[in-house]
C-alpha cells in the first residue's frame, strides 16, 4: 500500500501539471486576453483553497481513504466537462468548480503518507512524495503540450478523466485508511485558528505560499516566453518537465539523506532563494538552450523546498490534526499560485516584466523565512 499511495500522488498532481502548457492558450482560444487568461488560470487555484480546507477537515473527520475516492469520483466528472465547454463564462465557472474538487485530495493524500512514516524517516518519505510529484511535472506538461498538439486542448481533459479513473480502482482495491476510530474522534480538538498560529507551521505555510507563487508565474507566463522564443506548446511542455526531472535527480538518489540531516527550515530558506533568482534569469535568458539551464536552476531549488516544507508540517502537527494542518497548508499553496499567476498577468500587462517582479517577491519572502526560522528558535 505505501508504494501504491505514491502512485495516487502522481495523479492528484498530474491534473496540476497537464493543464500547466495549455490552460493560458485555450483561454485565449476561447478569446481571452492576457488578462483574462491570467485570471482564469488563477481561479482554479483560489477555489482550490477552500477545497483544501474542506478537505483538511473531512480528512480528519472521516478518514483519508473515504475522502480520496470521493474527491477522485468528482473529478472524473468535472474533468469529463471541459470536453464541451464553448466559452470563457462556463470556463471560468468549470475552473473554479474543478479547483474545488481538486483541493480536497492534497490534505488527505499527504495526510495518509504522513501516518504511515515513522518520524526517523519523515523527510526521506516527503522526498518520495517529492519523486511522485517530480513524476507528474515530466509527464504531465509533456503530455499536455503533446495531446494539445496532435489532437486538441479537450482531449488533454479527456485522458485526465480516465487516468483518474484508473485511481479511482486503485484506491478502492489496495490502499487502507491510515486514521484510527480514535483519531477521528479526537478531530475536534484542535481547531483551524489554533492550527493557523502555531509558529512552528506558520512558517511552512509562507514557505508554500512563497513556492507556489512561482509555480502561478511559470503557468502563465512560460507559454507566452516560448512564443516569444517562435516555439510551440510542446516546447512549453518539455521546459517545465525540465525541473520536475532535476527535482527527481535529488529526491530519489542517496542526495536525499539531506532531508534526514539538515533541518528542514534552512533547506526552505536556501531553495526559495535559488527559485527567486532562477525567475529573474527567466526573463532575461534569450535562447531556448539557455531557458532549459534555467529551468533545471528552478528544479533544484524546488528540490531543496517540496519535501522539506512537508516535513515541517508532519514534525509538528499529530495525527488526530493532521487533516486540518495539510489543509491550511495547502491552501496557502493554492493562494500561492493564485498570487503568481494573477500578479504575472498584471506585470506582463502594464510593465512586461512578470518574472523579474516575481523573482525579487520571491527574495524578500526567503528574507520573511528566515526571521521566522530564528524566532522558531527560540521558541522550540
């Protein structure tokens, strides 16, 4: 079943990451400006948000199996929808409903790898979740801008759907509830506000919210640099599995023995730092070999952060809570991507320079970072 788990894992992101090379093109297919588009690939994520938080608290309340086959059932069915969308409202109204549906799997999935680790090997199992994730970013831009290519933007949903499907039995047959019947009674007794102002997690959930403002930037505004570059959608697939094979190289060879050896807070800090400058290069690199030397920057600093920031979580927040620590975590995520995507799409308009202003954000949120780790210090 732990092997298994990672597999629903690469799934969960996989519908993150195949929309990553085209949702910005098939927004504007539709008749969006840039504008517009930077919205629609933002909305996805703010409704993410409440769908993490629902989902925290259902992953507590009623186990982390039950409430992935739920979600998974959702998305089939959503995802099955944008086969027919004909226009930029009903698309706005599917990406919000489809970000909702898509939010309540994080919590539960990383919840249940959480439980199953010993806390000795906690780190080394956020890296697996990190290979997992890795995965999905090769395959899924790829496969986004290859489906796209050859067959068209809906079709990209409707293989989605069915690999969802596949998850679907996987978790039905094979994977077991990690929670016990006293666990979930106990859920209540901690709440979302006490949650939300430990110090210890306030500090990974900037540390998601920091990366994730990234991520936003690169969904909208890596497909508008290819174009500039005269490149195609599959270009724009292939760069961005560029970083997810990088993180690969460091979260499944002996490299990933760090996560067990350096505190999880100075490999946050190190790694936003190296995403921050690898946008500011982002922008000025002007070939495509040199934006694939960017690009694997970008992946080994997402290495340092991914599984790092998840550990944090699992270290100081208990069974019983979990649920509901994921799901704060991860809307932070989500509203990082929104902040990345939305803002992108301002600066791309009004200054032409969406990766310079994202990458110095980026900084002075590592700078945040650090005084928090220093007062964690003290509190710890």
């Amino acid at each position: 079943m732990s092997r298994l788990i990672y597999v629903v894992i690469v799934i969960v992101f996989l519908d993150l990451f195949i929309q990553l090379p085209i949702i910005t093109p098939f927004a504007m297919s539709l008749g969006a400006t840039e504008y517009v588009a930077g919205f629609i690939v933002a909305i996805y994520s703010f409704f993410n948000i409440f769908g993490n938080i629902i989902g925290g608290f259902f992953a507590d309340k009623i186990g982390r199996r039950r409430l992935l086959y739920i979600a998974m059932g959702g998305q089939v069915i959503i995802l099955l929808m944008y086969v027919f969308v004909p226009n930029i409202f009903l698309l706005v109204i599917l990406r919000s409903i489809h970000g909702f549906t898509s939010g309540l799997l994080t919590p539960a999935a990383f919840s249940l790898v959480a439980d199953i680790s010993k806390k000795a090997t906690v780190g080394r199992s956020m890296a697996f979740t990190g290979v997992a994730i890795g995965t999905a970013a090769v395959i899924g831009p790829a496969m986004g801008g290859i489906i796209s290519s050859v067959a068209s933007y809906q079709t990209v949903y409707l293989t989605t759907a069915i690999i969802f499907l596949v998850s679907i039995i996987i978790i039905r047959l094979v994977v077991l509830e990690s929670t016990t019947r006293d666990s979930r009674k106990k859920h209540y007794e901690t709440n979302f506000l006490e949650l939300l102002l430990r110090p210890t997690l306030i500090f990974a959930y900037i540390a998601a919210f920091t990366l994730m403002i990234s991520n936003g930037s690169l969904a909208f505004g890596l497909p508008l640099k290819t174009e500039a570059l005269g490149l195609d959608d599959t270009s724009t697939g292939l760069l961005l599995s560029v970083f997810g094979i990088t993180a690969i190289g460091v979260f499944a060879t002996p490299l990933n023995r760090m996560y067990s050896n350096i505190k999880p807070e100075i490999l946050v800090t190190i790694g936003i730092f190296i995403i921050g400058l690898s946008m500011i290069l982002l922008h000025f690199v002007p070939t495509i070999f040199t934006t694939f030397l960017v690009m694997v920057l970008y992946g080994l600093g997402f290495s340092l952060v991914f599984p790092s920031m998840n550990k944090v979580v699992a270290l100081y927040a208990n069974m019983s809570e979990r649920g509901k620590a994921n799901g704060l975590f991860y809307g932070f995520f989500s509203l990082g991507t929104v902040a990345g995507s939305y803002l992108s799409g301002i600066f791309a308009t009004y200054f032409q320079l969406p990766f310079v202003f994202i990458g110095i954000t980026l900084i002075l949120l590592q700078l945040v970072l650090m005084i928090l780790m220093r007062k964690n210090r003290q509190v710890i």
